[in-house]
C-alpha cells in the first residue's frame, strides 16, 4: 500500500466521505457527499496532509498562507505551524457583523498568499474567494486543493494563470476505495456515471436589459435610452462649478444614459444650471441623477428631498439612498426612482454581507426602489448600477477601488456603470465618453453569452 492509499482509506474512516443520496447546495442529487472538516479529529493525518500539501508547492515562494473556512483552516494552521510560514484568515461569507476585513490577521499591501482549499469544483467559488482576497491588497498566484471533483476547476483556474496543484481527484479516490473493497463493484459504476455526466447546474442567468423585471417607470425609461443610445454609461459630474458641470454635460451627452451630480459641491449652484441641464438633458436624451445618498429618518429626507436650497424633487429623475433608515423611509420619494445604496466601493467599506443581504431584501420589497449600486450580482429584479469603475487606475489614496467595465458587466451583472474621474479628468470629455460607452456596451453585450 502507498502513502497516499494509506492517508486515504484511513481519512476514510474518519467520514471524508460518504456515499448515498445527497442533495447539493447546487441543487443537484450526488451519489457521495465529501466533507473534509472531520480531518482536523485526526492530529497525525492532519500533520501528513498539510506536509503533503507543502510539498505539492515546494518550489513556490510566498508570504503568507490563507485558510478558507472552514475545512482548509485546520489544513493550513498546519502547514502555517510546519512551514513557519504565516497564517491569515479568510472570512466565512455571511458573516455579517463586527469587522470589515475580508481577511484576518497581519499582512500588508502586495505580499503573495498561498491559497488552501478543501474542495474544487466547477472554480467558482475559489475564483470568488481569489477576488476578495486580492481585494484587500494580497496578491494570490498559488493555490493547493485537496480534492478534485473533476468538474471544470482546474482548468478554469489554470486558465485565468494560477497555478493550482491538488492532492487527489474523485476519481483516483474512488478507485483507491475500490481497490481495498471501500465500494462495491455497482456503487462504483453508478458514481462513476455520475462523474462522466454531470448534471448541469442551472445558474439564474444573467437577463438583457429589455427582459429585466422592472416596474418603474424611470426604471422602464432608463433601459430604454440605453437600449436605444447603445450605452450603459453613467457619467458622474463631480465638479465644483457650473460652468464646468455644463460644459462636461454637452460634451459627453451623446454617450450617456444618465448624469449623475453631487449638488451641493457645485459652489455656485442655482436654478438656472437645472434650467440649463434639463434642457440639455431632454434634448440630448438622458436622465438627471442626483447622488445624495439620503440616509435618514423619513421625515428628514422629504425635508432634505423637497426644501433644500438644491430642490431635488424639482428636477432628479434619479437619487441615491442608503435604506438605513429602514424601508418606511423610502417611501418619501414620489415619482423620483430610489436607487439604494446596498454596498459601496470604497475599502473598507461597512457594507458587509449582512448589510448586503438585508438592503436587498428592503429594495426588493419597495416599488419605488428601481434599483440599487453595488458591487456584486443582485438578481433580476433590480437593476445594477457600479460605481468604482476606471480603466487607467486601480484606485486612489482615500479608499476607492477601481474595476474594468469587464469586471463589473461580467463578474456583477452590473446593468449601469458609473464613471466619473475617468471621464472628467481626462483631455478630452467626448472622447472619453465614447470609449467607455463602446467599452461598457460590448462588455455587456458578452456578458450575455457567458
Ligand atoms: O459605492 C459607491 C457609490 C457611489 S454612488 N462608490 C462611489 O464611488 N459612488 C460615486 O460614484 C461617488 O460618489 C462618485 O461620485 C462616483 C465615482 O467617481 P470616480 O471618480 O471614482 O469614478
């Protein structure tokens, strides 16, 4: 018997492993049911797995060695412990409350993470996990998996330019167990049938804008000027005096479905720039959005919505709020379109998965609420709009976070994106507009097909 035989019939008995009928989180009905978690019982096995993990990178060079929760934090605790290399901590999605690190422990900026994993499948969720880590500034290039499923992962990954090493595939695992009568000569067939056809996962695919189940009247209007101009572009006019936001506004009008203003840093804001931009606006088709981001009770955003010096009722197709305030705040609104601020870009953010899920679930449920920004996919009932998108920079120095159109239209289901210093910094405002329209559009367009 060899080593690895050896490692596996007796992680075996402990239940890495077990067979019957199972329904996945997938949704489909599998033949056996792999749980690596019950390997941490077994201190001996758990120091061979992690020298048998180590070895499968021994000529890799990292900093830092990341558990995912749960299973693989053991794993790599130990090989952390035999390798003297340092430990961090993947947060366990859904977590919620408390911190606002993805990731646990002390790192810094740039340094090079190995990635332990217990299980891939289709890679989805790994190349997920890769993207929140990397977003707290880690780079990930090596990844080490126990177990294969042998559906699509490896390639996927290796695809993307990982370089990812596993210790076993399902298929070698049933043949060890099969070997040493762990499996009758029927299970293994019916497994291995399972394996060479497998079920297809139905994934809630990504809608066109014309399918997307909005009721909103501006939401309605807004796919349709983005459907008819061509652009899923919103530019974000962050600039300090009228004559600048009006000048900015003409010369990227053809490209937009929307200008999104912050009011009140436009020193000299008066009735006379909303005259000039409404007109502008419905000639050149496009709609006003004002980022106030309202975040308080009811009463006080009407006040703020209706009396302030800025009038936004008066003119905003659009507005920002943060559903803090609970959903009976929402309700003041009229006819203007709630977008929600469910989750933001910046670093850091308090917006977390807890957050998240439960600013949905308050937009969702709100007929004025026609869609909400963030920066993940939220299904089809709303629509998407991301901000923190840039294709010259990564970031700045106060927290923001950049991704590619590609990014946001394929990885989030994004169905608007926002631009704002990649357009208004740039030489030439028409030019840039253009690009980022031709940009997000083809992005879109691809994300279709995926
Ligand atoms: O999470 C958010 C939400 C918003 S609305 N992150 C953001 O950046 N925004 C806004 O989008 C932000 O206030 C700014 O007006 C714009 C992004 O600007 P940029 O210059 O970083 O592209």
């Amino acid at each position: 018997m060899t080593h690895r035989e050896d490692f596996l019939l007796k992680a075996y008995e402990l239940g890495i492993i077990k067979f019957g009928r199972f329904t996945l989180k997938s949704g489909i009905e599998s033949p056996f049911y792999v749980d690596l978690r019950s390997l941490a019982s077994s201190p001996q096995l758990l120091k061979t797995l992690a020298n048998n993990l180590l070895e499968l990178v021994d000529d890799r060079e990292f900093d830092l060695i990341c558990g995912v929760p749960y299973a693989a934090l053991p794993m790599a605790t130990a090989m952390s412990l035999t390798s003297n290399i340092p430990l961090i901590i993947k947060r366990k999605e859904n977590k919620g409350y408390g911190t606002k690190r993805m990731v646990e422990g002390v790192y810094q900026d740039g340094q090079t993470c190995l990635l332990v994993e217990d299980v891939i499948t289709s890679g989805k969720s790994l190349l997920e996990t890769i993207d929140q880590v990397e977003r707290e500034g880690l780079v990930v290039h090596d990844l080490v998996v126990v177990l294969d499923r042998e559906q699509g992962g490896i390639e996927k990954l290796k695809e993307r330019g990982f370089h990812i090493k596993t210790l076993f595939t399902i298929n070698e695992v049933i043949d060890i167990l099969h070997k040493f009568h762990r499996l009758t000569d029927e299970k293994v067939k019916e497994i291995k049938e399972f394996l060479n056809n497998p079920p297809e996962v139905i994934e809630e695919k990504r809608l066109p804008l014309e399918e997307k189940k909005v009721q909103h009247p501006i939401g309605k209007k807004l796919v349709e000027l983005a459907l008819k101009k061509q652009s899923n572009l919103i530019a974000s006019a962050d600039l300090i005096t009228a004559d600048e936001v009006l000048r900015f506004a003409n010369e990227v009008s053809d490209h937009i479905v929307a200008l999104k203003l912050h009011s009140d840093i436009i020193q000299d804001f008066s009735e006379d720039l909303i005259i000039k931009l409404k007109a502008l606006a419905k000639e050149k088709e496009f709609l006003l959005f004002e980022d106030r981001k309202f975040g308080d009770i009811g009463n006080t955003q009407e006040l703020q919505f209706k009396r302030s010096i800025y009038k936004i009722s008066d003119w905003a197709d659009l507005v920002t709020v943060h559903p803090i305030g609970g959903a009976d705040s929402l309700k003041v609104f009229e006819n203007t379109g709630v977008v929600t601020i469910v989750e933001m870009s910046s670093k850091g953010a308090l917006t977390d998965d807890y957050y998240f899920s439960k600013a949905v679930n308050v937009s969702e449920n709100e007929p004025n609420v026609l869609g909400c920004v963030a920066q993940r996919k939220v299904g089809n009932q709303l629509l998407l709009f991301t901000p923190g998108v840039n294709v010259s920079a990564l970031g700045d120095s106060k927290g923001q976070q950049y991704n590619t159109p590609e990014i946001v239209f394929n990885n989030y289901h994004t169905d608007f994106m926002i631009v704002g210093r990649g357009l208004y910094k740039a030489p030439d405002f028409k030019t840039a507009a253009k690009e980022y329209q031709t940009l997000g559009w083809i992005a879109y367009l691809q994300s279709l097909n995926n």
